[in-house]
C-alpha cells in the first residue's frame, strides 16, 4: 500500500503542476477551468469591433466594456442589442438557465470572436474581467496606447469557491481616504472578482459617517485621525456622498459592509457625546460606551441610519477589545454577550440582514448561527479554561458560520517583509505566506465536513500605520491579488491543486499582474525594486 501512496502522490502532484502552467494567461485569480484552443487563431479587437448584448443587465456591464476599451484602444467599440453571433463581435449574455453558482460564467474565444455568458449580471461582469486580462496589460492604460488587441481562442469556465463574501476592508477611521481613493479601491475590488467592500467607518480616532440623529458625532467626533488625534480637520462622508460610493461599487457589483465599531473602541463617539462614556471606563480619554439602555438605545438609533443608507447585506457590529488596554476589564464576560445577543437580534429582526462580529464576542462566549463571526485570530489557541477546545473544535461544535481574516496573513498593515514599513505584532504578512495559505485548513482541519461553516474571506487594511494614498497601495497589492486566489480558487483540499508560490510569482505576477498594475497606475509594493518578491 506504500506503493499506492507513492503512485497517487506522484500522480497528484504532476496533475498539479500541469494544472498550474495551464494558466500561461495569467489570469488573476486563477479560472477553474481554462482550455487553450490549440490551432486556433486568436481574436483581433479593431475600431469595427462590435459588443453586443442580450438584454437589459448585460447592456450595462456591455456599455462598462466598451468604455473600457475605448480608453487604452481608442476605438469606439459600439455596444447593441442582438443576438446572433456575428463576425468580428464580443457577445455577451446573462442567462440565468445555467448550471453552477450565479457568480460563474463561461467565455469562448475564437478568430470570429468573444462569448461571454454569465450565470446572473455579476457573473457577467467577471466574464469582461477575465477577458480584459487576456488582452495586453496595456488594456487598463486610461490613454490611448499601441498595442496588438488580440484575445488568445480559449475556453475557459469559471466561478468562485466562496460565494458569499470576498472582500477588501478599509479603515476610514484611523487615517480618511477621500472619494476618488474610494473610487480607485472599488475599481480594484472589482478586477480582482471580489464582491465586498468592508468600510471600517468608526474607531476612537474618528467618526467618520454622517448620522442625522447624533450630529455632534460628525461635528465634534469626525476632528482628527490617528496623526493628528482630537485636531485638525473634520473628515467624513455625509450620507449623500456615501450614496455616491455605495452606487459606483453596486454598479461594480460590490456589496459594502458597512461597519460600526461598537461598544469598545469608541473614544470619538465619547468626545462628541461625554454622557454615553461606560461609568467603569476610568481611562483618559475612554474608549468604552455604556451598555445600559442609554447606550443600547443610541446603538440602535445609529444602526437604523446605517440600515436605510447601505441596505446592506450584513451589517458589521464590531466587539473587538472591548477590555483591551485596561488595567480592570470594563465588562465582564456575561455583560459582552448579551449585549451583543441584543444588538444582533436587533439587526436580524428589525433591519433584517445578517450581523457580523469580531471574534473576541465568540471568545467571550457569545455564539449564534445566524451572525458571522469575523476570525482575526490565528493558529491554534486554547481559550477556554472550562473547555478543553481549540478554537476549531469550538467552532465546529457549535456550527457557528464565520468569516476569515487571519491577521498573520491577511492583515495587510503588517509588513510585506522584514525591514519594510508596516505593523508587526502578527509578524510578517508576506504574500508568499498568503499564497500557500489554505483557508479550509486554518481552522477546521480536524473535521472537512464543517467546511461550509467558512463564508469567506477578507483582508484588512487597518490603518494606523496606512496614512497616506501612496502607503495603501503599497501595503495592499500585490498582496491583493493572492488574497484574491484564495477567495476563489478551488482549495487544495478540494481539488488537491497545491497553491505553487514561485510558479505563481514568476509566471502570473511578474509576467503578468505587476504589468497590469503598472498600466493601471499602481505603485504596488516593490514596484522599485522588483528583486523584493
Ligand atoms: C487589531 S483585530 C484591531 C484593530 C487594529 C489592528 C492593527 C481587530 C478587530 N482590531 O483595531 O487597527 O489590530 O493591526
């Protein structure tokens, strides 16, 4: 049987390797399924390209295309109705009959030309992603370029492991972005096939969303960030400019959650409102709210207004570190998870959506199947003194769904390596580190069958230490660009496809993605000095 073994093994791994130089195209992230059509010619875009469409969600995404193209090609590819596939045309279609997740979606190219069918819009959408990575990186040039416009005849069907959630977080609170960094990081979010946007939009260093019913938490607790804390300026959006970014990702296909950080962490929220301050937070200044029905009330109120600007999908709670810095715990164990048992009750049956917390409520011992429970923590803690569990086995036990965001890995604050900028309590989140990582296997290896308790993936940008525009995109690609492999390639557990760094990075990212960056006008990390990766 040792034989077996060693047959099998070999098997495996060379069906892998084949599997991964498959994807010469380098598209990002990786397409389950993609078949070059050898002895084919490719197809060639020219100023008589045609799109057409099949209805009415298909002629948005079809009009996206070919605004797109015009950019870097200077054609004025027209978008129209139609439906049989002529010459020298880029068809696409929604068709909801379809087998497979409503995410996925099929492309065929040939020298006649493109179609492109999604399983649903976004679907769709995902479909024109993948074929503006086939065409030359100097696609995404926002002016005109020289370039052979040619698509490559493959077949490719794909769509994503993870469904529900693959996201980018930004944190607004510690250090703002204005509107056009919003913009750009939506564009971003989008090419890389992830569906989420996490906007981190309250912290101690400032309130930074418009709230009609406590201005004073805009007026007073939007004043400063974490360079200039209490002073300077007032940064935030009004609820008519968050309309603005909350439409530009849904036209992009991209649902934010919207998240308040509630009851711990909230020193702006205290300096625009002293009364709401917890009498057990002694600190100067203190960062704790009450939780009597004052504060649930105020809680409440705020995530109403949150409720009717987002309509979100999930809304995001917080209760990270609620006792974290102090000397005495502020709330006992008992105290946190009813609070949190009444705030995410309140969003499941009065605003209906899905809440979200940070693990340290699971911790506290607060659980329940119909909120995520959000992981930063990592490897393998034993918290429980009464419970001889791992946070796996309790996780499992208790079928308590989550989403994953490790902070070792995903916490894209942390340096991308040793010497450079960055935070460094969870060590160094370097992308090799994120590319080899299997999701599944973080914390549910002692039982596959617990499997779809994960809802996805998220990387954090928490931003203490991101100030400026130029330090974002240095610290999130291209480590954007592995998280993004692991949201929605198939895991190796699953497909036995073993993630491949120094194949990925030589074949994908640096003949392919950096290229793409660079004509996108990303100074993405190592961008001096490519020698880095
Ligand atoms: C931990 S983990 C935080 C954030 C910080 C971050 C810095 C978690 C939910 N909270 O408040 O910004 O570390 O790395």
């Amino acid at each position: 049987s040792l034989l077996l073994v060693f047959w099998a093994c070999l098997f495996f791994s060379g069906r892998a390797s084949a599997q991964d130089s498959n994807n010469n195209y380098g598209i990002v992230p990786r397409p389950k399924s993609i078949t070059s059509q050898a002895g084919s010619s490719p197809f060639r875009i020219n100023s008589e390209t045609k799109i057409i469409f099949n209805g009415k969600e298909a002629k948005q995404i079809a009009n996206y295309l070919s605004e797109k193209l015009a950019q870097a090609t200077g054609y004025g590819t027209r978008a129209e109705k139609g439906k049989r596939a002529k010459k020298n045309t880029i068809r696409l279609a929604v068709d909801n009959s379809g087998k497979g997740k409503a995410e996925a979606y099929r492309l065929e190219s040939s020298a006649n030309g493109v179609s492109i069918t999604g399983n649903s819009s976004t679907g769709l959408f995902y479909g024109v992603q993948t074929l503006l990575q086939l065409l030359p990186p100097e696609i995404y040039s926002d002016k005109k370029q020289q370039a052979q416009w040619t698509v490559p005849a493959v077949k490719i069907e794909d769509e994503p492991f993870f469904e529900k959630i693959r996201g980018l977080h930004v944190d607004i609170s510690r250090h703002f972005r204005n509107k056009e960094e919003m913009f750009k990081t939506i564009d971003y979010v989008a090419y890389h096939k992830l569906n989420t946007l996490h906007i981190h939009l309250t912290d101690d260093q400032g309130w930074r969303i418009e709230i009609k019913a406590f201005p004073k938490l805009t007026e007073i607790g939007a004043i400063g960030d974490h360079s200039t804390p209490g002073k300077g300026k007032k940064q935030f959006y009004t609820q008519k400019e968050m309309r603005e970014i909350i439409a530009y990702a849904k036209a992009r296909h991209i649902d934010i959650i919207p998240e308040i950080d509630m009851p711990g962490h909230m020193q702006a929220t205290i300096r625009a409102y002293p009364e709401l301050k917890s009498p057990t937070d002694k600190r100067e200044p203190a960062k704790v709210i009450r939780i009597d029905e004052k504060g649930e009330e105020f809680c409440k109120k705020v995530l109403d207004e949150i409720n009717d600007l987002f309509t979100p999908e999930y809304i995001h709670i917080g209760f990270d570190e609620i006792n974290f810095g102090s000397k005495k715990k502020i709330y006992g164990n008992e105290e946190i998870t009813a609070f949190a048992g009444k705030l995410a009750e309140y969003v499941k049956t009065d605003l209906k959506a899905t809440p979200i917390v940070w693990d340290d409520a699971f911790e506290k011992g607060w659980h329940d199947k119909q909120t995520l429970v959000h992981w930063w923590r990592y490897g393998k803690v034993h918290w429980w003194k009464d419970l001889p569990l791992t946070i796996d086995q309790k996780v499992q036990k208790l079928d308590q769904p989550y989403l994953l965001s490790p902070a070792n890995k995903t916490y894209f604050d942390m340096r991308n390596a040793k010497g450079e900028a960055g935070a460094g309590w969870a060590g160094i989140a370097s992308i090799d580190k994120l590319y080899v990582w299997e999701p599944l296997l973080d914390l549910t290896d002692a039982d596959p069958s617990k499997n779809h308790l994960a809802q996805g993936v998220i990387a954090c940008t928490w931003s203490e230490q991101i100030k400026t525009w130029d330090d974002f995109q240095d610290r999130t690609f291209p480590r954007l660009a592995a998280l993004s492999e692991k949201g929605w390639a198939q895991p190796k557990n699953i497909d036995l496809n073993k993630p491949n760094w120094k194949t990925w990075r030589d074949e994908v990212l640096i003949k392919k993605q950096l290229k793409r960056y660079q004509f996108m006008g990303i100074k993405y990390w190592s961008h001096n000095s490519p020698e880095k990766l």
